[in-house]
C-alpha cells in the first residue's frame, strides 16, 4: 500500500520508527515531516496529509502528534477524511473494519512504542467490512455535503 504520515514535533522519534516498521511490513511510505523537534502546527501536518488521502494519492494516512486529537481535528476538517485516534489494538481493527477509516492516529504521549506499531499492522491488516457500515459512511458523507 502507499502510505503517507505526518506528526508535530511532540511525535519525530515514534513516527521515524513507524516510517521503518511500515517498510518491513512491506508498504511504500511517504513523509510529510516534521522532522525537527522545534515546537511546530499540528493543523499543518493534519490538513497535508488529509488532503493527500483525500485526493487519493496515497491509500491511507496516519498522524501522530502528542496525543493524536489535534492532528486528527485538522485532518478531519477536510472532506472525504475520516481519521480516527486509537490507543489500543482492537479500535484500530475496527475503525478500518467499521469506519472504513482512512487516516489512523494516534498520540506519541499516550501510547508506547509496541503498542503504536500493533496498532499500526492491525490497521493495516483489517479491510472494510462494508454491508450494514456502508450506509453508516454514506451518512457520513451526507453530513459533509449539507455542511460545505
Ligand atoms: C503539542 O504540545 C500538543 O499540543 C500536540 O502535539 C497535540 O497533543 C495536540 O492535540
């Protein structure tokens, strides 16, 4: 899969080990930054890689800042996102299982590093289940369009 990820300056040592741990796993990755450690916008990174996946230029994101709220926030202001904060294994299996979820999140300040990585395969893994879920996100959607 083509992925693309982004973090604040709270989240560059986690997100540099997730970049090297996505490649194992055998995806192709694209960093949006930051890497510097300097206090930085966390609505900068969100809209970028929001926009991203919303165009479909990658297949999914994922964001990290320090607890994954804020980047999710901004990511989640662009239509066609629907990026989900998890802090633990299950949620990120269902998010893409239930939520067809297309930016997963999560904060550098919250979970370890172990965790983040399962997270991040479970997510990677788990395929949308459609069915009953797909009204569910053509709701979501409808939501955007009375609200542009
Ligand atoms: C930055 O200090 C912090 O506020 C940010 O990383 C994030 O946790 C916001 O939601």
């Amino acid at each position: 899969m083509k992925i693309v990820i982004a973090n604040d300056h709270s989240a560059v040592a986690l997100k540099q080990e997730i970049c090297e741990y996505v490649k194992r796993l055998g995806h192709d990755v694209t960093d949006y930054g930051t890497n510097s450690t300097e206090s930085s916008d966390y609505p900068v990174f969100g809209e970028k890689v929001g926009r991203a996946v919303a165009a479909k230029e990658f297949d999914c994101g994922i964001l990290i800042c320090g607890t994954g709220v804020g980047i999710s926030m901004a990511a989640n202001k662009v239509n066609g996102v629907r990026a989900a904060v998890c802090s633990d294994v299950t949620t990120a299996r269902l998010v893409k299982e239930h939520n067809d979820a297309n930016i997963l999140a999560f904060g550098a300040r919250i979970v370890g590093n172990e965790l983040a990585k399962d997270m991040v395969k479970a997510y990677l893994e788990a395929e949308f289940a459609g069915g009953r879920h797909v009204r569910r996100i053509e709701m979501l959607k409808g939501i955007e369009e009375r609200n542009k």
